[in-house]
C-alpha cells in the first residue's frame, strides 16, 4: 500500500490554537463528522497541498464495519440497509475495514461513474451482471475529485445529486439496480483553470481558499517536512502515529456527540439573520450553516451551539454562495458578520410553548421557528448589504476627433486620440456562435462533436465507449455459420464487440481580436463593444471554453490573455482594455495567426473560433508605414487572406454604428471567409426579433 503524507503534518504548520486545525483540515472534518453538510470544495492554487490533505484524511479516519465480500459496503449495524450482492443473513461475515479514498478521473465516463453490464459475463456467459461504479466503491467513504472544475457539468450534476440523495438508481442496457450511496464528496481546483458554474458551487456544502504561506519560517518548516517525507517515508510517518491517533479519536467523539447538539431557537434565528444579510439565494446556505453548526460544536466537545460556531460555520458555508455572476470572487466580509452576531454570546432558550420556540436540533426536525417580531425585540436588525459589483476605473469618455459632430470620422494619423479607459455597458445572454463541422474535443456545450455523451448516431469497432449491444449483435449474427457451435447461444468474440458513436457538444478555444484604437471611442462604441465581449465571455464560461484576448491600438498588438480556462481572468483584462491611437489592423490579424497556430501543436483537437470586434477601418502604425509603405488597407486584405488559409471558423463583429456607415467590417468579412455580425445583433433577444420581423414581413408579402 502506498505510504501517504499525514494529515496532521499538512496542517500543523498553520494551525488554529482552538481546533487545532487550519480551515481546509476543519472543512474536511466537519464533514466527515457530519457527512449530511454535503461535501467540501477546496479552492487554491497549484502547490498548496490540497490533494496531499485529502489523501491524508482517509487514513485518521474510524475503521467502519462491512460484510465480506460486499462490493456495496453496506452497514451490518443498520437493518434497513440492503444490498444488491445481499441478502446477508446472521451467519454472514462481518469484518473491519479502513474507509476507502476513491478517486474520479476527470476523463470518467458516465459508466464508470455509475456502472453497468459486466461485459465479461454478457459476452462469455449471457449473463446479465451489473459492474459496480465508483459511487458504489464511494459508499460511506470520500470521493475525491481533483480539478472538479475540469469535470464535465453533467457527471458532476450526476455526483452532486447522488450526494444529496443518497442513493443511486441505474436503468441502462438491460439492468436495473438501485443502491446506497452515501460519500463525503470532496472536490480540489485550481481557479486559474476556470470556474465552476454558480450553481454547481452551490451544491457544495463547504467551501475554503488554501493559499501558501508568506511566513518564510512557515515555509521554510513545510520544505523542511517534505524533504524528511521523501527521504524516509516510514520514519516520517511514525513520528505523527500519536497525533493521527489522536485525531481520530476527537473524531469519533465528534460523530458520537453530534446527535446530542442543540441548536436553539435563537441560535437557528441567529443564523438566519446572517444568511439574510448577506442575501444569499435560496435556503440551502441556512441549512448548511446550521449542519456545520452543530458540527464545529461537537468538534469542540460542546452539547449546545455557541455564537463562535456559528460565526466558524458561515465563514465556510457562506462565501461561495454571495456570487452574483460568474465573475465575482467569492469572499465574505467579516466585520459584517461580526456586527450581525454582535458581542454577546446567544440568548438561553425561551421557556417551551413560549413565542420563539422552535427547533433544537436543526431547520429539518419539523419545527417552524417563529419570525422575528416587528417590535425591534431582536438582537439587531440584520444590515443591508449592497450587491457585489466589479470596481471599474475610468469614466466613458470621447475620444475620436469632432467624434460627437462626426461619428464615423476615422482620426487622423497626424494627431491620434488619447487613450482612455471606458466602461462595460450591462451584459446579456448572447446569441450561440458555433465552429462548422464535427469536432473531436473535450465535451462542453458549443459546438457539434463526436464523444462519449450525446444522441447515438452509430456504431463502430473503437474499444473506447459504451457497447452498442444491438450493432454487437448484428454483426456476431452474419458470422454465426461459419463458427463451430457447441449450444443455441448466439457465439460472441471480441471482433463483434461494437461501441456506441454520439454526436454531442464539445468545448472550443474562444479567441477574441479586439479593435482597441481611437475610433472605437466614438459615440460611445467602447462601452457596447466591451458588453458584446463580456456577454460572449460569460457564454464561454458556461460552454466550458478556452478562451484568449488579443487587443490592436497604437503601434502594434498585443495578446494581453494567452488562452487559458479561467473566463474571469479574461473579463479582468476586458475591464483594463483602454481605446485611442492608431489602428493597425493587419498585426492584430497576424498576432492571431500566430496564437491560432501555436495553439494547435499545443492541443490539436481544440478548434478554435476567432471572433474579431473592429469597424473595419485600418491604418498603420508608424513602423509598419516605414517598412510597408502607407497601405495599410491592402495589408490588412493580405492578413485576412492569411488568416482564412488556416480554415478557422471566424466571426467579426462590426462595431460601426450610426446612419453613415463605410461598411468596411463587412468587407473584412468576406475576406477572411467569415460571419459578419454587426455589434447590436450580438444579443440573443435581437437576433430573435430579427427573425420574427424577417418571417412577419414575409408572410404578409405573401399574402399581399
């Protein structure tokens, strides 16, 4: 077995003097202690040792009991507990185990995750067997996904919802089978990589931000640890035997105690004033926090929740549920909180039959807690707090000679328009810009692709897949005179095996080449073209995209995001984008050549899409105008020509406006081969109207 680092010395170095633990190692208890919380999302970046916690964890926590040979792990101690490998009678044996660390692969397939017909037995037998999944494997142990946030959104639709329920229920090639499956869900990501969708983030009881250390005796005390583990692993783990033992107790203790907790009414009041506050969606997050709650409070040996445990439990539920946008950091303010909770410790429980009481033990034991009374009798009112909104700096401003009396007028190359920085107009939901053909990328949710999820539209001899038993079949069925047969049974081998092929979505490398010069200042052209841009960033995030932003001004262009998943970095750098200057349009063409090209050695099957935002007009920089000469136009044509050779699907978005327009993004649209788009008919609702306008008009011709 391999010898993994204890959890103890992953956080000794930072831990808190009254839990003894910093707050990913509490996270991680607390649901463990109490696994109806709903899992916990560790958030940091790349060498904080989030996977080296979570494999820690497993090893310091009670040994359960299971029947031998039960691939469901079911609890003997539990009569209503049943197994499809059951039933298990008295004389049955029962054995002690470690709790199971189960890992799930990002590339996980939905089969892999649930289960399915055992192959083996259907093929050489005619059997139908069921071949348990991972979350079988999971059941009353961890699973752990590292970089959930790469995870596809439908497979962590389907383990968050087996999280919640408990159980899962698999209906698929013949087999029917319903089983337990209750598992502390423990997902690690790196924000860089990308976000998971608000939503998602949500399901997640907990959530905590890791980060490394700034203390250089901190980390200096961690390298030191790390070197002593590689060096000797088994004397370094021996030297922590005593406090592994000694967490595992506290943790036992815990789980005993938890039941026993109370959570009074003023203290579950309490708690729904901070959620109130802090104006977080839905009750989940009251819920939660009063889980936690009742956790930290037998963590720390207490029989009843005090204003600490509270204050610990929303520190940890609360954060990632503030999120407004996709955009937003999640956080909380804690001089808030600590004003909601005041100074003094919760009120005594109210006499029963009294005005406030309610619940002892939790929001869900059947007991309504009474509002609170309009009389001012509460603690303190619960402070407003304004939305979240992302700070931008600058103000809209006019840059474009005589912009105002002349919108369209290019500025002249003698005297370029200062450079200024100007704000996103609102976003909204965008229409669906897609890459021709059938791709083969990772699955996400914009352009059609041959993958692992999606409609079945074939069958093929790929040992990669789900079986097609109906193709598999079909073929062993023409080959059957010709095979020496011993029964009626229809003979297979492993020739005849067919998987399926679907036809689904899949993610794309989103490229933005933006037009950043002085004449997209004009009439306010900056601010609608920034909210295009933003309103497609928000539409990679939830199509799982890879996206990069190259922006043209000035004397040259600049790829201020290399392609990355983090959508939120790209919206930072679209707010810092300022306009003025020149317009060199042919190097921003070139520049996303380049990244178009360099990107493909890198990852073949991401096709990209590039959307470049411009009005069309070019001139050139001074460098270019001395080597080139003065034409900036015919080298923005050559560039085009350029860039349609790579055969990438490309859209431009023409950000001329106003009743004289020169129409010159359309030109540059019919040679790079392109979509034209013009900026107002980005929006979905715009493109809708369009189209009924388009098919009304028609139809009354018609009927004229």
């Amino acid at each position: 077995m391999p010898v993994h680092y204890p959890f103890s010395a992953v956080l000794g170095c930072q831990a808190d003097s009254a839990t003894g633990l910093d707050d990913m190692g509490l996270a991680l208890v607390l649901t463990t202690i109490s696994p109806e919380i709903g899992g916990v999302l560790v958030r940091g970046e790349k060498g904080t040792a989030k996977s080296t916690a979570v494999r820690g964890l497993a090893a310091v926590l009670p040994s359960i009991s299971v029947y031998a040979g039960d691939r469901f792990s079911i609890d003997p101690a539990d009569p209503s507990a049943e197994s499809p490998d059951g039933p298990f009678g008295s004389a049955a044996v029962v054995e002690s185990r470690p709790v199971r660390l189960v890992e799930l692969p990002v590339g996980a397939t939905e089969d892999r995750v649930v289960g399915s017909l055992h192959l083996e037995s259907a093929l050489s037998r005619g059997a139908v067997e069921f071949e348990p999944g991972l979350l079988a494997r999971a059941h009353r142990g961890l699973l752990y996904v590292d970089e959930v946030n790469l995870l596809h959104d439908h497979l962590v639709d389907l383990l968050l919802d087996a999280a919640a329920m408990g159980r899962v229920s698999v209906e698929r090639d013949g087999v029917s089978v319903e089983h337990a499956a209750r598992f502390v869900l423990i997902g690690t990501m790196n924000p860089e990589e990308g976000e998971l969708r608000p939503q998602l983030l949500d399901r997640f009881g907990l959530t905590v931000e890791v980060a490394a250390p700034r203390d250089p005796a901190l980390r200096a005390e961690v390298v030191r640890r790390r070197m002593a583990f590689d060096m000797d692993s088994p004397a370094f783990v021996e030297r922590y035997v005593a406090a592994e033992r000694d967490l595992t107790a506290r943790i036992s203790a815990a789980r005993a105690l938890v039941g026993k907790v109370r959570l009074t009414a003023p203290g579950l009041l309490k708690i729904a004033e901070v959620c109130a506050a802090f104006e977080v969606d839905g009750l989940r997050a009251d819920i939660v926090t009063a889980r936690t709650a009742v956790a930290h409070a037998a963590w720390a040996g207490r029989s009843e929740v005090t204003r600490e445990d509270i204050r610990r439990a929303a520190l940890l539920a609360l954060p990632h549920r503030r999120r407004r946008n996709p955009f937003d950091a999640p956080g909380l303010d804690e001089d808030l909180l600590d004003r909601i909770l005041g100074d003094e410790e919760l009120p005594p429980e109210p006499p029963e039959g009294g005005p406030e009481d309610g619940p002892q033990n939790g929001p869900e034991d059947g007991h309504d807690p009474a509002p609170p009374s309009g009389d001012g009798s509460t603690d303190a009112e619960p402070p407003s707090v304004e939305p979240d909104e992302r700070q931008r700096d600058g103000a809209e401003t006019n840059t474009a000679d005589s912009a105002d009396d002349h919108p369209e007028a290019p500025p002249t190359p003698s005297a370029p328009a200062p450079e200024s920085v100007t704000a996103a107009a609102p976003a909204y939901r965008p229409r669906l810009l897609t890459v021709t053909g059938l791709g083969t990328g990772r699955t996400g949710g914009r352009s059609k692709a041959i993958g692992s999820s999606g409609r079945r539209i074939g069958a093929n001899t790929s040992t990669r897949g789900s079986l097609h038993l109906v193709e598999t079949l079909k073929a062993a069925a023409g080959k059957q005179a010709a095979r020496p047969r011993t029964s009626a049974k229809v003979e297979l081998r492993l020739e005849d095996l067919r998987t399926a092929v679907r036809e689904g979505r899949e993610a794309n490398l989103v490229l933005f080449c933006v037009d950043a010069s002085g004449s997209m200042a004009a009439r306010k052209r900056m601010a609608q073209v920034k909210a295009a841009v933003l309103s497609l960033l928000l539409d990679a995030y939830r199509r799982r995209d890879k996206v990069g932003m190259i922006t043209f001004r000035g004397e040259g262009a600049e790829l201020v995001l290399p392609p990355t998943g983090s959508v939120d970095l790209a919206a930072a750098r679209l707010d810092e984008v300022p306009a003025g200057g020149r317009t060199p349009l042919a190097e921003g063409l070139l520049e996303a050549a380049r990244v178009l090209q360099r990107e493909h050695l890198r990852d073949p099957d991401l096709r990209p899409l590039l959307v470049v935002v411009t009005d069309g007009r070019a001139n050139s920089s001074r460098k270019a105008a001395q080597t080139h000469g003065k034409d900036a136009v015919r080298r923005s044509q050559q560039a085009a020509a350029y860039v349609a050779g790579l055969g990438v699907t490309t859209v431009v978005i023409d950000s001329e406006s106003g009743p004289m327009r020169l129409g010159l993004a359309r030109r540059l649209a019919e040679h790079l081969g392109a979509e034209h788009v013009p900026v107002a008919e980005v929006s979905a609702e715009a493109l809708t109207s369009a189209v009924h306008g388009f098919t009304g008009s028609t139809m009354g011709r018609g009927a004229a």
